[in-house]
C-alpha cells in the first residue's frame, strides 16, 4: 500500500508570504481525510505539493519513503491521483 508522509514542508509564491509553513503529517492507507479551509488558505497548493506539481522551498515529501522529485510522473501517476475541481 502506498505512503504519503510530509516532513516540515513550507511554500510561498515568488516571494510573498508562505501559503504553508513547517507543516507535517502523514497519510494512511484506507484512511478518509478531509481538507477544509478559506479561499486562499492554501488547499489547493498543499495537494499540488503532494502530487508533485510544484517543488516546495523547504521540507519533504515522501511516497513510500522516497522523495517525490526522486519519482517520475509516470510513476507518481501509478500510486497518486489528483483531479482539480474548476
């Protein structure tokens, strides 16, 4: 079964303030998570992190204890699916 654990991760757009900071936690297989908060607190950008869509400015996220830039997206693709609400 696949992991997901994030290790003290923190992320700001070109130079404002960070959307996310020194944030860590872990996913479980089988577990149902629910992600809440107010436009523009960061939701949709900590799922692009997770999925490998954007490269954080400090801390770590592993897929099965293997840094995501480590993974092809081809292999990201295979354990991880992210599909945006417009």
């Amino acid at each position: 079964m696949t992991s997901l654990a994030v290790e003290d991760l923190s992320f700001a757009y070109s130079g404002d303030e960070p959307v996310i900071e020194s944030l860590s936690l872990e996913f479980y297989p089988g577990e149902l998570l629910v992600l809440l908060g107010g436009n523009g607190a960061g939701k949709t950008t900590l799922l692009q992190l997770l999925a490998g869509q954007l490269k954080s400015e400090h801390g770590r996220i592993l897929l099965d204890n293997r840094a995501i830039p480590s993974w092809s997206r081809n292999e990201i693709a295979k354990r991880l699916t992210l599909m945006p609400q417009f």
